[in-house]
C-alpha cells in the first residue's frame, strides 16, 4: 500500500509541476531574470503550494505515525550552517543555468528531452558524490 500511495502522490506531483509550467525551462528563467521580462506565475504557484502544505505539515508534526502506520519523519535540524548554504546556493545556481529543479527534471525524463537526460544524469552524479565524499563532513 505504501508503494502504491507514493507512485500516486509521484503521479499527482507530476501532474501539479506540469500544470504550473514548472517543467518548462523557459517559463523557469522567465521568473528567474528580475532585470529583464520577469514572469511572476512562479511565485504564486509556489504561495500556493506552501499555503496547501501548511495545514498537513502542522498536523504531521502532532504525530508519530503516518495515515499507513510508518513512523513520521520530519526534519529535526533547525540552524543554518555551512554545507545548508553552500548546498542551497549550488542549487540555486543549477535551477539558474538549467531552469530545472530535481523535480520537473525527473518529469521531463519521461518527455524524451535531452536536456533533462544530461540535467538528470550530472544530479545523479552529484548524489554519488556527495556518498562518497559528502558523508565525512557530517559525521564530525
């Protein structure tokens, strides 16, 4: 039932990204270039989705288990530290060469679009990197 439910929330997430036009890369770096033809609709899609999420996140931080009995799993750090803003400017600079994020990437996959291909093999890429040498910063 869990892998049912997270192919459907997938499938929903998808769908949500493809509707707000945050799969296309060029209405991405619309809202990205403040100087120039800045496009907003970005911004209310994402007012939005964090208007949606706060009343589910309120209610998960209430609980121990999920709606499916696994035990809840929230965030538990809360300062601000090095590889938080170092990691955070990375991708912020990838959203702004690519005009993908993780997410719409994975969903373009599936369009047949080279450059998701290549956006999501150097994502990969950097995962493994991260595994192998990431980890040793955070154990100290």
């Amino acid at each position: 039932m869990r892998k049912l439910t997270a192919l459907l929330a997938g499938l929903v997430f998808g769908l949500g990204l493809l509707l707000a036009g945050m799969a296309n890369p060029a209405k991405v770096l619309g809202f990205l270039d403040l100087a120039g033809a800045w496009d907003p609709s970005l911004a209310l899609v994402m007012v939005a989705a964090i208007g949606v999420a706060i009343g589910p996140f309120s209610w998960a931080k209430r609980q121990r288990r999920s709606l499916l009995g696994a035990p809840m799993q929230l965030p538990q750090k809360r300062e601000l530290d090095r590889r938080l803003i170092l990691g955070s400017l990375l991708f912020g600079v990838g959203w702004g060469i690519a005009g993908m994020c993780p997410g719409p990437a994975l969903v373009l996959t599936l369009t047949g679009h080279w450059q998701a291909w290549l956006f999501s093999a150097a994502m990969l890429a950097g995962m493994g990197v991260f595994e192998l040498f990431g980890r040793r910063g955070s154990r100290v």
